[in-house]
C-alpha cells in the first residue's frame, strides 16, 4: 500500500470512530462504482449520510476541503445515485 493510500485509510478509521461516537451507523465504507467513489456511507437516525473524507499531513497542496472541487463534487453526486 502507498504511504497516500495508508494516510488516507488512516484519515477514514478516524472519522469512522468519531460518526460511531456520535451515534452514526456506518452502512459502508470506500462503496466502488463506474461513476466514482463514497469513502463512508453511515446512517443518523433515518437519513443516509455520505461522507468524503479527505486527510492531510500539511498544508503544502491547501486545505483539505480545497481538494473536493467542482469535479470532485459531481463524481461523488454520480456516485450517490448510484448508491441510492
């Protein structure tokens, strides 16, 4: 595994721990398809919830939420539709 994917992997077990502790459900983590990818889909209460988690080491490439661009944005809404 690359040290990116091993960070990133890192950045998913933190978050997942955090949505459990506030009483979040995680369905799925890191849902594959031809339209893109869902780093964790988890449930609170009724509601779905899809989550792109994005972890960084420094502020060398910008913020994290930098990272989840327009382009970004509609692989993942394609995936979403996908998953539902």
């Amino acid at each position: 595994m690359y040290i990116n994917q091993e960070i990133g992997k890192f950045g998913e077990d933190i978050a997942t721990k955090y949505l459990q502790k506030k009483g979040y459900k995680i369905i799925e983590r890191n849902f594959s398809c031809k339209q893109g990818e869902i780093d964790i889909i988890a449930k609170d209460f009724s509601e779905l919830v899809f989550i792109e988690v994005k972890t960084r080491t420094n502020k060398k490439y910008g913020f994290a939420s930098e990272a989840v661009n327009e382009n970004k944005q509609k692989h993942l809404l394609s995936a979403i539709k996908y998953y539902i």
